[in-house]
C-alpha cells in the first residue's frame, strides 16, 4: 500500500503539510527508493548528465525541492517509489558514463515520464525501448518537447508493454518512422506530434485510418516529411470516440470527415503547394463548432454543419453558403476570397 508520509503537529499544521505532500509526496518521506528504480533514476542522471545527487538514495535527497520527481512510500516494504518523472532543461552536469550494460529502466508505478531539451550521452541507447517492459504497468502519458538536437528513435514494435493513454512530441526530431504499432495501441486516447522532423526524407508516419481506433479521442500531426498515406477518412466505424482532428502536411493529402462527433476541425498544407493540391471533404460533421482551413480546399456549401460557429480561413476556396456562423477569420489574397457581398445574408452573423 502506497502513502505519503508526514507528521502531525497540530491541526492546522498537519493541514498545511497534507496539502504540500499532495503536490510532492517525496518532500518528508524517509524510506529509501526501491532499488530497481534507484538504479534506473541514477543511470537518467548519468545519460543526460542531469544536476541531481547522484549519492542520494531518496526522492528528496536526489532531487531536493524540485518537482521533478513525485514519489510515494509503499509502508509495507519500507520504501519509496516514482509515480512521475519530469526533467525540464535542467544545467549539464558532468555525471560520468551510464552503466553499458543496462537492459532496461524500471519505474512500475510511474504514470507519467516527460522530458525537455535533454542530450544523451550514449547515443546508443534509445529511451523509449529501455522503458517499454513488462514492469513499468502503469505508464500512461510519455511527452517529449525540444528534442531536435537529440533525435528521437521509436521502435518499429512500439509499445509491446506500455498502455499509453496519452503520447505528446513538440518541436522533436526522429531518426526513425513514427510506427503504425503506437497509432495502434489500443488505450491510447490522446495523440499529438507538433513541430517534428526528421532525419531522413525516408522517415515517415505511418498512420492508416482504414484501421480501427477505439478510443483515439484527439489526433494532433504536424510534420515535413512525405507521408506513407495520402488519403485519410475519419468516420465512425473507425474513430468512435474522435472529437478533435488537425492535421498540417508539407505534401499534399486528402481527407474526408464522416463523423457524429467531431467537434474540432483543422487541416493545413503548405503554401508552398496550390490549395487546389489537398482536398477536404466535409461530408457529415453533424457536432463540428469549430473549423480551420489553411491552403487547402474543402467543401464549399457548409449549411449542413448546423452547430458550427467558429471559422478560420487562410488561403482557401471561397464558403458560398454557411449557417449560424457567430466568428469568421480570413486571410488571403491568392486563393481566399471570402465572403462577397452578396453572400452575407447568408451568414448568422457578421463577419
């Protein structure tokens, strides 16, 4: 049984520290960490040569008043374990070589690993493979951000054991494919690649929507590289649960929405390309509020989007007849010519 521990020093104290350790447990547990997880958080600290106490056998003692490490004491065993990890740009520290021979890193009950603008020392060792095992159970949510001087490997298997809910990259770079196998994990409701790149123009996505997505709520992609698809169908058979869709490619692609329930629009090409070159589909988006368009062109009568009243346009196709509309941005000129005069009675609300 996992507990925060803590003394009681009058009432108005103790409700003082309940509040503290309910933000960061670690801050007056005693018990020494679990020693898998010892082992494992030294060799982070050694592998992005990271500022923390290297000697330090507990939460506090290896990572004093930091948030960085959130921590609970299992009182049955007398020791501390990490619920979450989460480095951010921290000072370069030389912390010595990570032990070679390492299998993998073990943090059973973590729930959340974020790290930030972090360099490897050992470039042969990939994060993502060393946590994916059968112990780490209870991983849900893995974020990378400002990884473009360090790029990111994803195992083609990618994840055998973890059951990510969440999986978060902005402004990272990949030295390998985004696999089918993390599109595919099937508790994975949250989706978001921002910014990415990679390292190779032979690198992709492989995002296949001709699958089947049972709780993939929110799908977020922006990226430069080809695409291993071209075409991509949101309806849903495939996507059940998706409420929000954005997508922003510098090749050309084509989509169609068939949802009940998307409520959240946005697709974007280059403009670097015609918008004649990506096609969106507006077929049925009976729930859709909002709705971006930018280089591209979609459907041009959307009075059959009856709850939509957000609009944001940059370089598309004119809309010849909408209904309910409450805000309408544009930009153009090129391809953007929007509303004309004659179409705006047609609208809910001025423009």
């Amino acid at each position: 049984m996992y507990s925060c521990k803590h003394n009681q020093l009058g009432t108005v104290l103790f409700v003082l520290v309940s509040l503290t350790l309910a933000f960061n447990c670690s801050t007056t547990a005693a018990a020494d960490l679990n020693p898998k997880e010892l082992a494992s958080i030294r060799w982070i600290i050694q592998q992005y040569q990271i500022g923390w106490n290297l000697t330090g056998t507990t939460c506090q003692q290896i990572s004093p008043g930091a948030i960085s490490l959130t921590c609970l004491v299992d009182k049955a065993k007398n020791e501390e374990s990490i619920t979450r990890i989460s480095i951010n740009n921290l000072p370069v520290v030389n912390q010595g070589n990570p032990d070679p021979n390492l299998v993998s890193l073990i943090f059973p009950n973590v729930t959340y690993f974020s790290l930030n603008n972090l360099v490897r020392v050992n470039k042969s060792f990939h994060i993502l493979s060393l946590v994916d095992n059968p112990e780490n159970s209870k991983w849900a949510s893995i974020g990378l951000s400002s990884q473009l001087a360090d790029p990111i490997v994803i195992p083609d298997t990618f994840p055998i054991y973890l059951k990510l809910t969440a999986f978060q990259m902005s402004a990272v770079r990949f030295a390998s494919n985004v696999p089918q196998s993390l599109f595919s994990t099937p508790t994975l409701i949250n989706f978001s690649l921002l910014n990415i790149d990679f390292t190779s123009p032979n690198f992709t996505i492989m995002f296949d929507t001709t699958l089947v997505y049972p709780k993939m709520k929110s799908i977020q992609i922006a990226f430069n590289n080809p695409p291993a698809y071209t075409k991509f169908v949101y309806d849903d058979y495939h996507f059940p649960s998706l409420s929000m869709v954005q997508y922003n490619s510098l090749y050309p692609y084509n989509v169609t929405i068939d949802h009940s329930n998307v409520t959240d629009i946005q697709f974007s090409a280059i403009k670097l390309y015609n918008a004649n070159s990506t096609f969106v589909t507006l077929a049925r988006a009976p729930a859709a509020k909002s709705m971006g368009m930018y280089f591209v062109t979609f459907t041009s009568n959307i009075t059959h989007l009856s709850v939509l009243d957000t609009v944001r346009l940059s370089n598309t196709n004119e809309i010849v007849a909408a209904k309910n509309l409450m805000l309408v941005q544009y930009a153009g000129p090129t391809f953007t010519r929007f509303p004309y005069p004659n179409i705006l009675s047609n609208f809910g609300s001025k423009v």
